[in-house]
C-alpha cells in the first residue's frame, strides 16, 4: 500500500472550491487503483466542507485519478 506524504493530512488547510470556507480533515480513505502493472491500495487524506457537504481527496486530483479504477 502507498501512503500519503503527512503533508497531506491533518495539518494541512485545504479550501473549499464552492464557498472558500476551510476544509475540514476527516481521517485518510483506502482506494485501489489498477495500472498496468495491477492494481495498488493508495491511502489518501480526505477534507469534507460542512457548509457544503462535499468532500475532497487533493492526492487524487495531483495523481490524476477520476471516479474510475483506472491510473490515467
């Protein structure tokens, strides 16, 4: 399983994109992905914003990942 780099974590102040407002962490989600070579856990830092009730995932947007199971 890869890890996220503590940076991506709880220290870490992430802005909602819809109001501005600061995200709140919320733990780190498991996720697997499928490369090529098969597939790897990927654990990442999640933010959810409460005025919005949205939640966001910023090692998926860096790696590129969408809601498939597929590595880009």
């Amino acid at each position: 399983m890869i890890e996220a780099a503590e940076a991506e974590g709880k220290g870490r102040r992430v802005q909602c994109e819809v109001c501005a407002s600061t995200m709140r962490h919320k733990g780190y989600r498991d996720r697997g992905v499928m490369s090529w070579m098969g597939e790897v856990r990927v654990r990442r830092a999640y933010y959810h914003c409460e005025a919005v009730g949205t939640g966001f995932f910023p090692l998926d947007r860096k790696l590129g990942l969408s809601e498939s199971a597929y590595s880009p």
